[in-house]
C-alpha cells in the first residue's frame, strides 16, 4: 500500500493506486488493511477514496433516483481513438489525451461527438453500470432544476429566499434574493477550504451525512438546521464566491415550490424523460434530505447524456427536456466582474451562472465541476461533450484544470478538423 505523501512528495500515481490492483474491500470479511469505512473517515484517504467514491451505497444511506420505466435512449456510437490527440499543459508540458486521463487519475471518461460516443474508457473501481458521486456537478443539476420550475412560474429568481423558506429568516439568506443564490453572490460567513480542518465546510458535511459525528460535536446533524444557523458577512449581489451552501439554499427552494424532494423532481424532469440507462441516488442526510450541493452519482453515460442534453439546448430523447431558455440563460454566462475576486487562475476571464462554470472561450464552453475531478464539459462549438468521472488526491480542481483544460480545447480542434 503507497505510504502517505510528504510534503513536496508526488502522490503515487494512478496506476500504482489503483483500487482493483491494491485489493480493497475484498474478501468475506475483508483484511482489516483493505477495509474501508464512514465511522473512521478512511474513505475520504487517498488512495482509498479512488474505491469509495464509486461505491458510495455501501458507505451511507442513499436515496433512488428512478429512471423511469421506458427503455433507455440510444447512445450511437462511433469509435474513434483520441489517444493520441496532443496538447500542452499550462505549465508548458507536453501530453497525450491518453496520458490526461492517467496524470488526473479518471476513473471514466465519455467523450461525445455531434451526439456519438466516440470516446469511452474506464479504470479502477469504475464500471458502466456502476454510479460514481459527481460531488459538485450534483449543483448544475439543481441549477438546471431551479431554472424548469422558474420557467413553469414556480420560482421567481426575483423573489426573497425567505418567500420559500421563511424558516431562513433569520439566517444569512433572510434578505437574498432568489437569483443571488442561483449564481452564488451571497455575502456569507461560510468558508468552503478542503484543506482547512476548522473551515465550515467539515460542519456542512456533518450535517449532510458525508462526515461522521464526533462523540464532543453539538452542532447541527441534517442539513436544514445547519442552513439556519448561517451568518452573513458582507452584501448579497456583490461578489461571486463559491460555496454549497447556496446550492441547498437553491435545493430546498426547489423542494417548497415543486412540493417534491429532490430525487423525485430530478426523476420526474429530467432522469426519466432523457431515458437514463440506470438509476441515480443521492446520499442523504439523517432525516433523508438530499445533499443537493454534492450528493448525486450517477452512471457515466448517464451523465454524457446530461451533458448532450445541456448541448442540444436542452432537448434529447426525441423531447424538450429542459427550456432552451434555461439551458441559454447558463451558456451566456454570469458577470465575469463578480467572478474576478474570487481568483481562479486557471480560468481568466470565466464567470458563472446558475451553478454552471462559463469558460468564455473562444468556442463558448461551459462546465460543471466538482472536487477530486468530477465534471461535465460542453462545447458547443465543437459539438463536443466530455463527461468525465475521477478520483485525483487533490480536491481542488485547480489540480486538474492546468493539464485537462488544454486537453479539452486540443480534442475540440481536432474534432472540428474532422482528424
């Protein structure tokens, strides 16, 4: 088993951590140097993490995300070895398409081409029906949620949050409005810094249920007590800063507009319509309230088919899924002047909107993402749509964007010249 990374140490790499090569969680019971578990917080490790995260139903309470009864909507598929598309990382390094895929250690990649896979590969734990967490790509599916119910006149972006939920009144959220936590402008006190053990993000995911509770812990155990209690720091509307708390702001207003949870309304709009090949699930919290901001995992061509839906405007499966408003509204981006304070050096330029990332490059990409290298890429001039599921040590995507970015914009090139 790799020892723990030191400081300045590279973490071993892919293939050296690779979860069906190390043995975890085999055997009837397995050794107690291959078991994996919630209660001891190992399944957050690196290497064990590139187990857990595809088999997230065997270490906390889920709920289904039904697929409907209807047959699954076709995939056509059209090879094409992208292997060897090169490209440049940010810092200067030269790559294969097939080497991003080791150095970010993906766990699934689907790459589609004017609506054909044309690109599918899978590693370590991950296998095409199993679901893996998408973490934070869960958002842009909330966001997407939140925009329907806008457009069937049950949410007003306008409207105060406590409108809703009077219950946040005298939280954070009492005087946001609606549109200011779908694009995440709320001036809040919440700090979301992974590597920080005393940032609020540990305290969100004790209540959500993703982290185990202390024996001397009083805080909040579910997610609603834990929205509640959040103080605000500064002004609403200013500035973009990334934190999941919005996102279950944004998810509980969904659930008081639509009278569903969200696992119901994700089924009913979205999962059955677009005839997802497997059901989804959510982890929950202990009183089975879904974690909107994270919770989700789903299949990888389920998620390529998401990412195809966001890509025809919203329609797919022979239907409109989802207005082509919302789907434009997201693509034409957030003001990128409130995205600037919040520095992401690897996007320049970008803004975000309704818990989508917009690239605003040069073909109008837009992206959903998540921690450990979970994400949705849409190009829409290339036609191109890479849903890509992944199991990096570093939680932060600035760990993947400098090599995965150029990879996508190199692929997108070579796509349109038809090589």
């Amino acid at each position: 088993m790799p020892a723990a990374t030191a400081p300045n140490q590279q973490p071993a790499t892919a293939t050296e951590t690779d979860p069906e090569a190390l043995g975890w969680m085999r055997g009837f019971p397995p050794s107690p140097d291959r078991t994996i578990t919630f209660q001891n917080g190992s399944f957050r490790n690196f290497p064990e993490l590139r187990w857990a995260w595809s088999n997230v139903r065997q270490l906390v309470p889920t709920v289904n995300v039904w697929r409907g009864a209807g047959p699954a909507s076709v995939l056509p598929r059209e090879d094409h070895d992208i292997g060897a598309v090169a490209s440049t990382t940010l810092d200067g390094r030269p790559m294969t398409f097939a080497k991003v895929l080791e150095e970010t250690y993906t766990d699934g990649i689907a790459v589609l081409h004017r609506g054909k896979l044309i690109y599918e590969r899978y590693f370590g734990a991950l296998k095409p029906h199993k679901p893996h967490i998408a973490m934070s790509v869960t958002k842009s599916f909330t966001g997407v949620l939140a925009g329907i119910l806008v457009t069937e006149g049950k949410v007003d972006p306008q409207a105060q949050v406590t409108d809703y939920v009077p219950e946040l009144k005298a939280s954070a959220f009492g005087d946001a409005r609606v549109h200011e936590v779908m694009d995440m402008t709320t001036g809040l006190e919440y700090t979301e810094v992974y590597t920080d053990k005393n940032s609020h993000v540990w305290g969100l995911r004790r209540a959500n249920g993703m982290a185990p509770i202390p024996p001397d812990y009083s805080g909040p155990t579910n997610i609603f007590d834990f929205l509640v209690a959040q103080k605000k720091q500064g002004e609403h509307g200013k500035a973009f800063a990334y934190k999941t708390v919005n996102t279950d702001v944004l998810a509980w207003i969904c659930r008081r507009a639509s009278g569903m949870t969200l696992s119901e309304l994700l089924s009913e709009r979205i999962w059955t319509p677009m005839g997802a090949e497997e059901d989804a699930h959510y982890h929950v919290d202990r009183i089975g309230t879904e974690s909107g901001g994270g919770g989700l995992s789903t299949t990888l061509r389920d998620l390529a088919r998401f990412g195809e839906t966001m890509r025809n405007h919203g329609r797919f499966n022979g239907r409109q899924i989802v207005p082509s408003s919302v789907v434009e509204d997201i693509a034409r981006g957030g003001d990128p002047e409130k995205f600037k304070p919040a520095d992401y050096t690897t996007l320049p330029g970008a803004s975000y909107r309704n818990q989508w990332w917009v690239t605003h490059n040069a073909h109008g990409a837009y992206m959903a993402r998540g921690v450990h290298g979970q994400g949705i890429y849409v190009d829409p001039k290339a036609e191109m749509v890479i849903a890509r599921y992944a199991s990096h040590p570093v939680a932060g995507n600035a760990a993947n964007d400098p090599v995965t970015l150029p990879a996508y914009m190199a692929l997108a090139k070579e796509l349109m010249a038809g090589g």
